[in-house]
C-alpha cells in the first residue's frame, strides 16, 4: 500500500462560489431565530404559568391534608375536655332532656365547647338521643336544642347539596367519626363570619357515648384559612415570573443580535478572501475519483484511483485505494466464514427461544402465586412500584368463624384426617366467598376471616357478608348429615364499620385488616352460639329489612362491655 502524503487545505483553495449561499442561509436563520423569539416570549410565559399553578395545586393539596390531621387532633382534644367535665357533673342530670338541658345552659360547658379553631374556625356539641339528634353547643344560638336531623330535612335541595346533607346524615345515623368537605348555607352560617373567607369548609366528627347517648363534637374551618399561604406564594411566583420573562427575553434577543453582526462579520472576511475555484483542483480529480468508486461497486478493487491533487481529494484517492484493498481481503475471509455462521445462528436462535419459554413459564408461575396471596388490585399496585399499601375505608364488613371444641377434637382425631377436613371446609368457603365478592384475609389454625367492602368497594357488602354466614352454617348443618365426616359446630360473627386495609413489609406478603371493627367482629364470634350468625348493632342496621334478625339484648364482649347483638337468618 502506497504511503499517505501531506496535502494542502480544499478550504483555502475552493471558498468563494459557496459564499453567496452560505450568506443566503444565513439571512433565512436569523429571520427565523427572530421569529421564533417573538413566539417564544408568550410560550415561555405560558409554561411558567402552568408550573406555578401544578405547584399552587401540590401545595393546596398538601395544607388540605395537613389541616385535616390538626383538625382532627383539635377535635379530639375537645371531645376529651368535655367528657371530663360532665363526668364531674353526673348528679345534675339523670336523663336525656336533663343532660341537653345542662349543657345549653351551663357556661362553664358552653365554654368548652364553643372552642375557635384558626382565625374563623369553631367547634360544635350535639347528643344523640334515639333517631334524633339535638345540638346542645354552636356559634349559631338558634340552633340550640333543636334536632338537626329536622333542621337538614326542611333545607332546600340545592341547600342540601352544599351542606352535602346526605354524607353528615349517614354518619350521624350510624355515628361514624370522619371529615367531610362542604359548602357553608345561611342556616349553620354565624353572623360573624364574614364574605371574604368564601364559604367552602371541611369539618371532622368524632362520637364517644355519654350515659348511653352518642355525643359527636365537630370542628369546622374555611379552608381559605388552609389555603392563604398558597396565595401568598402564587403572588410571589407571578412577581418572580414577570422578572425571569424580561430577563430571558432581553438576553434572547441580545444573543441574536450578536449572532447576526458575528453572521455577517464571517461571511464579509470570507468573501474578501475567497478565489474563483479552478476546475481543475476539484472537477477533474474528482471525475477520476468517481470513475474509481464505480469499478469498486461492481467488486472490480483491482483498479486503481490515479488522483495527484495536493488536497483532501488527493487523500480521498490514497484512502479508497487502501480501503478497496481491505475490502478484497476481508471479503474473502467472510466467505470462508460464511460457511459456519449459519448453523450457529440457527442453533443460538434455537436456545434463545428455549430460554425465552423457560422465563415465560416461571413469570406466569409468578404471576399466579401472587394473585394466590394478594388481591388483583393489590397485586397490580405492587407491582407498579408501591412499597407501603395502606388503605382507609369508611365502611367495610368484616366476618370470623371458628369451630366449638376444636381442641377437644384434635385430641381424638389424628392429625393428618384433622387437617384434611379443615382444607375440605375452608376450600369450599373460598368458594362461597369467591362467589359472592367478599375478600378471604386469612386463616389462624380452626378460625377463618375475611371482608366485604375492601379493597373493592361494594355498596351492598353487609347483605353479601351476612349471605356468607349462612351458607357456612348451612354447609357445616350438611356435613353433620354424614357420620364419615367429623362433627364440627361453627360460631359466627359478623360486624360492620371502619378499616384500614394493606400490605406492609418488604418480604412473605400477606394483605391484612386493623382497626376496632377487626376486634368487635371477633368479638360478635367469640359471644355467638354454635350453628349460629351472630351480628353486631351496626350491621343489623344494614340488613334489618332484608334478614330475619333477633335480638339477643346487651352481650357481654371481652374488653367492650356489653354489647347489643342479633342473631340472623333468612326470611
């Protein structure tokens, strides 16, 4: 191969007749960085815009969330005070119209009960005496002592949307603790309240008992109040935004004004030193070039390119040479190769493929083990990323079961026949509760647990649950029928209320319930006869007019006291 000689530059030789053009492009990019300029100022302005208001709305949504929590705590502190005070007042009432009689009168409790929260915030007293439920503390006067299930009836049907009449009710009914978000009307409205704080609200209520009666403090604020920091930092964002568009745009348009005089400045020096190109530095040596490449696509690398042009054409020449030659060599290498490649794709293709079905087996394996242990949703969100899953449901209904005498049993029955029944009977409960939507939790030795209402929410998950009880009773009454089958006797209880549901850990994932409604529902079992559904007040409520139900009177529960439960069955 023939050794590469120094050139000459082709810049310094060939220039001038690309001048005209070049200076011609040059003009067409400034006129469109002036445009783009122009449109640029309003897009700019436009996007800051947008990402000052996803952050007004992040940090909305982060007071709102941190004022709920310390109105919650507020209200909870206030519950507290007051339940202390009437406890040292007990000899002055003996009844309902005596308690809600002391309380609209007494200062001393009207002091603690009318407590500000904030600025314009306050808290309210109200006792729950059978279906009806009598404010006995407001900053409204003309509420005191009247029922406000009466005074929410006889509102306007707009009125009522705001106030979102039917969410207190259903809480004040079943005296469930909570926050709820509303729109103020002139009929709860104090007159000291005034226009600028707007009239949107949240209030939380939190129900205890007072000689039997359910007792709910609620806290309300504006949440103008949560939401006056954002506004002031809104206010900031627009000065900050009126300063960055004068600044950027200004060093926009600067910038292309430089451009344009360096533009022009370049184009003039290379003009006045540019040359006529001769034909013969680039025309001819590359005629000669051309006709070489030609023969070298058509695989003809025997040809050589004759090139002595002193610049990068020249070294062109030199270069295609010495690549043709390569190419001769290398061509004949693959064709040797060639042979063998063929068999070793096929056979890494084949083992790919054999390594590709193997993956999918065991994903698939994985796939099913998953959605064995966890719910689909659940398991679609762990998978999405989510480390901690732990969901709030208002309503949920939780069932337990077990079997009487089951340590006795395991006494005369062997193991393995013991277990075998055991898989027989909650198999089949898997089954009824697969059927009919409720969400197995798990199983402790003889006791089975599982919910209705989570994760899935379910409007008609009380009926559903307590349908589940029956059938477990009514294929364990089966069971008995035959003598082959151990004599088992199922307790069942059921309760209705709030959870929270989840996944924790990191390792042996198990979706699990918390919550005092896990603890009465247990309870309602454990207080429950063999062969019997056992329910708590707060489902009865629920199923009354769809089951058959009979009150048992005030049960004695391990660690509540005593209880009213109903036993259940189908009309």
């Amino acid at each position: 191969m023939a050794e590469n000689k120094p050139r000459g530059r082709l810049i310094n030789q060939v220039i001038a007749p690309l001048a005209v053009i070049v200076l011609m492009f040059a003009l067409i990019q400034v006129f469109v960085a002036y445009s783009f300029v122009t449109v640029l100022k309003g897009e700019l302005k436009d996007g800051l815009k947008k990402e000052f208001a996803a952050t007004e709305d992040t940090t909305s949504a982060i007071l709102k969330e941190q004022g709920s929590q310390v109105l919650r705590h507020h209200t909870e502190e206030v519950l507290a005070q007051q339940l202390q005070y009437l406890e040292t007042q007990k000899h002055r009432f003996a009844n309902a119209e005596e308690l809600i009689a002391f309380c609209i009168a007494d200062s001393h409790f009207q002091k603690l009960a009318l407590r500000t929260f904030g600025k314009y915030g306050y808290t309210n007293t109200s006792i729950k005496v059978g279906d009806k439920l009598f404010c006995v503390a407001h900053a409204k006067k003309e509420l005191l002592g009247k029922d406000l299930f009466e005074v929410v009836r006889l509102l306007p049907e707009d009125a009522k949307k705001k106030q979102n009449v039917d969410e207190f009710v259903k809480n004040w009914s079943m005296q469930v603790s909570g926050t709820v978000e509303f729109e103020q009307t002139e009929t709860f409205l104090p007159a000291h309240i005034p226009e600028s704080v707007g009239r949107r609200k949240l209030a939380h209520e939190v129900w205890s008992e007072i000689l039997g009666f359910g007792f709910v403090v609620e806290t309300t604020t504006y949440l103008a109040e949560f939401l006056e920091p954002v506004n002031q930092i809104m206010a900031k964002h627009n000065q900050a935004l009126d300063n960055i568009e004068n600044k950027i745009v200004s060093g926009l348009i600067f910038w292309l004004k430089v451009s344009f005089a360096l533009v022009l400045l370049s184009l003039l020096s290379i003009v006045g030193v540019a040359v006529i190109s001769n034909k013969w530095l680039i025309q001819s040596p590359l005629r000669v070039i051309y006709a070489g490449l030609q023969s070298f696509s058509r695989s003809d690398f025997s040809r050589r390119i004759d090139c002595d042009a002193n610049n990068e054409l020249g070294s062109i020449a030199e270069i295609s040479n010495n690549t043709a030659d390569r190419l001769a060599e290398a061509i004949s290498c693959l064709e040797e190769s060639h042979r063998g490649l063929e068999e070793k794709v096929a056979q890494r293709t084949a083992d790919l493929e054999k390594a590709n079905t193997a993956l999918r087996v065991k994903t698939q394996q994985a796939e099913r083990l998953l959605k064995n242990t966890l719910p689909d949703v659940i398991a679609t969100r762990l998978r999405d990323g989510e480390e901690t899953i732990v969901d709030d449901f208002a309503l949920a209904t939780v069932i337990f079961t077990d079997f009487k005498g089951f340590t006795q049993l395991t006494e005369t029955v062997t193991p393995s026949r013991l277990v075998t029944a055991l898989n027989e009977v909650f198999a089949k409960f898997d089954e009824m509760a697969s059927e009919l939507g409720i969400e197995k939790i798990k199983t402790i030795g003889d006791a089975y647990m599982a919910v209705g209402g989570v994760p899935a929410r379910d409007d008609n998950h009380p009926q559903k649950v307590v349908e589940l009880g029956l059938r477990m009773r009514d294929y364990i009454a089966e069971r008995q029928n035959n003598k082959a089958m151990l004599p088992f006797q199922i307790r069942i209880g059921i309760h209705s209320g709030p959870v929270l549901a989840g996944v924790i850990g990191r390792s042996k994932f198990s979706y699990d319930l918390w919550g005092d409604t896990v603890n009465i529902a247990s309870r309602c079992e454990s207080s429950s006869e063999p062969m019997k559904v056992n329910i708590s007040e707060s489902t009865y409520k629920l199923v009354k007019d769809i089951f058959k139900c009979e009150s048992r009177g005030m049960i004695a529960a391990k660690g509540k006291g005593e209880l009213p439960m109903y036993f259940v069955e189908r009309r």
